[in-house]
C-alpha cells in the first residue's frame, strides 16, 4: 500500500497535514542503528506517514549536546527532499538530564530552538512543544517567553507536553486576553490501556484519564499521545502471552483492568479481520477532536503492522467495548 488510506487532520491556520498516526523517533540512531532508522523514515513517510515526531533531549547524554534524532530526521529531509510535505514536530527545554535541573528559561528555550533548527536543517518547525512544565513558574511568565523566543516564522505553532489542563486552560485565557501567541496542542501518554505517572515511573508525565480526553474533545484541542500502543502491551501479549512482556511494560501497564481491555481487544481486531495494533491506534485516531497516536516502531515489521489498516474508524459502540466490554 502507498498511504492511501492513511488519515489527516490539520491543527491550526497553516493547514499543514499532519498523519494522524506519527512517527516517534526517541530511539532512532541509539537503540535503533542508523541504517534502519533511516529506512524507517523512509518507509513511514512511503506508507502516508507526514507527522514526524523529536524532541532536543532525543539521544542527547547531556544539556547541550547533540540530539543523535534530530540530525538523523535531519539527513533523512535532506536526502529525501521531502520536508515540504511533512509535519516536522520537536521539545525543547526538558529539565537537565542527570541534576534535574529545570530549563524552562528564555535562555535555555532559545539555545534549544537554535538547535534543533540547526540539526533537523529546517527554516522552520511545524510544531514545538515545551517538553515538561514547571508549575512553579506562573503561566504568564511562560506564555511571555514563548511569544518572545518562538519567532512565528522559525514556528509555525507552540505547543505544550506533559501540562496539566487547568495550567493549560490558563495560559490560553492569558495569551488571548493579551494578544500572545497561545498553546494550540497538548502532548501527553495516552493509550486504551490507562496508567499514572506513578507507574510509569515518572511524575513529570501527564498520564491521560477521562475528565482529561473529555476536556480535549469539548475543546477541539488537538492531542499527541505517546506511548499510544503502551509499550506493546497489546500486540506482545495476544501473540505470544504474559511471559513475552518485559519489566518495562509490566510496571506500567499490566493490571486487571488493563488485561481486560487486551482481551477485547484481540476479539474486535479478530471481527474486523484486521491486526490487533490498528485497533489498538484507531481507538485513538477515531476521536471526534484532532488526536494523533505517536508510534515508535523500531523494526520495519512493526512499523507495517501498526499503518496496516491506519484508515480504520471504530464506532463510539466500539470504542466503548474496548474500554469497559459495554
């Protein structure tokens, strides 16, 4: 297939299309060797894919340094001459990777900026988020620097990652009462299998809930979800069982409830006569708001798996099967 059935939805003014099933490159070039890596992206972007998703820290072992994703996406733009027909999506000022530290500076967001223009060769972002909040900072102060630092014509639109929706519903009352440049999109974990920060082993990550996706639907605030397959716990589990999955995902995502929701899982992908990963992603991709379910696919295999049927919409009746058998 040629991404003929991929779907698309556009996220603010520019009316860039961004695949509503992203490529997410946190281990390209790392644990994912250069060679396929790039072939990855290649054949992302040959099966529909446009939205690619990095971040500065992406294969970064400290502040400052290069991130080894972003300069790959980079040779891939160059090389393919495709960068006009994709949706080019970083983060920037994480906190410092050993101390901790927070980074959610002026300073800091513009060396980050800087770059991953630099190493993606881009004139432009499509979408750049703030990789972490810092709550003890006041929204205003933040939207301030980001109207300041976030040239319009070096990006395209902000965003913000792991915020929660009341800082998210504030910062928006600010920057429109004030003529600033406001947030248009929210990356968060985000799954048909629930979590908590707590599980997932890191309290700075937004874990998506109800009240959260309800929010977002009522406001047509598009969401990026990551993690949006968790892990594997679906695809691992229905072919070869528990014992296929490792620590990782048994921490994170492996209770009844959840063990549940594999099991539906597994019997509507079998009606569909579709793969359990399509279902899996379209429990995400068929919201009625702008959703995108970030994929990390680390081999070509997994990758056709997950696009597979990439133009499946489930139902609301479906949806609903999924999460609670109903």
């Amino acid at each position: 297939r040629n991404g003929e059935g991929m779907k698309y939805c556009t996220i603010d003014t520019s009316g860039t299309r961004f695949s509503r099933i992203a490529y997410g490159t946190t281990y390209i070039g790392t644990v994912i060797d250069t060679h396929t890596s790039l072939r990855l992206l290649e054949r992302f972007v040959e099966l529909g894919g446009t939205t690619i998703d990095t971040a500065r820290v992406y294969g970064q072992n400290a502040t400052g340094q290069l991130s080894v994703s972003e300069q790959l996406i980079g040779e891939f733009l160059r090389s393919s001459g495709m960068r006009n027909q994709l949706a080019i999506v970083t983060k920037g000022a994480h906190p410092d990777i050993p101390t901790k530290r927070g980074r959610l500076t002026r300073n800091d967001l513009r060396q980050d900026l800087k770059q991953s223009l630099d190493a993606l060769g881009c004139s432009h972002i499509d979408l750049y988020f703030l990789h972490r909040d810092d709550p003890t900072i006041p929204v205003e102060e933040v939207v301030d620097m980001v109207d300041d630092v976030c040239d319009p014509r070096l990006v395209t639109s902000v965003g913000v990652s792991n915020w929660s929706i009341p800082r998210i519903e504030r910062a928006r009352a600010y920057a429109e009462a004030n003529g600033k440049r406001p947030f248009i999109a929210s990356e968060i974990q985000w799954s048909l299998a629930s979590c908590t920060p707590e599980s997932y082993g890191d309290t700075t990550v937004v874990c998506a809930d109800n009240q959260i996706v309800n929010w977002h639907e009522s406001q047509q605030f598009p969401l990026f979800a990551f993690s949006s397959q968790a892990k594997g716990l679906f695809s691992k589990s229905i072919a070869h069982g528990r014992q296929a999955l490792n620590k990782k995902i048994r921490n994170r995502f492996l209770t009844p409830e959840n063990w549940q929701r594999v099991e539906r899982a597994g019997l509507l992908a079998q009606q569909l006569g579709t793969t359990v990963a399509s279902v899996v992603l379209s429990y995400i991709t068929s919201s009625s708001f702008p959703s995108i379910a970030i994929i990390g696919s680390s081999t070509i295999e997994q990758l056709e798996d997950s696009l597979e049927n990439c133009d499946l919409v489930l139902s609301e009746e479906q949806r609903s099967f999924l999460l609670s058998g109903m």
